[in-house]
C-alpha cells in the first residue's frame, strides 16, 4: 500500500489518498463512492467486487484500488 496526503485538495483539509491490492484497500473501507455518491460499503457489495477482482486475476489482469 501506499498512501500521500494533500494539503488543500478540499478547502483547510488534508486529503489521504491510498492504493493498493483491493483486497486489503475493501477491508479497511466503511463507504464507496458510487455513480456521485457516497454510499455504505455493504458486506454484500464488498463480495461483488471481490469477486470481480478474482475474475480479472484468473485473466492476468491487475487492479489496484484508491480510498481516500
């Protein structure tokens, strides 16, 4: 993982932003941001992308995910 802070991105805020493997990313997270809203991230949800990544690793395709 990997994380960087940002002074300002939202006005007299400091912003973190992390990346890194979905699975661990997921676990950490209570919300998602989804078509513009911020939404709680369901256990339900939460196995939906899960097993979409798997789907993309039995391709050989990566992903990475973001949280802020």
């Amino acid at each position: 993982m990997m994380t960087t802070f940002h002074k300002n991105y939202i006005p007299n805020r400091i912003v973190s932003f992390t990346k890194g493997a979905p699975d661990i990313i997921i676990s950490r997270c209570n919300a998602i941001y989804l078509n513009g809203e911020i939404k709680p991230l369901t256990n339900k949800l939460r196995e939906e992308i899960l097993n979409i990544n798997n789907q993309f690793s039995k391709k050989s395709l990566k992903s990475s995910s973001f949280r802020f």
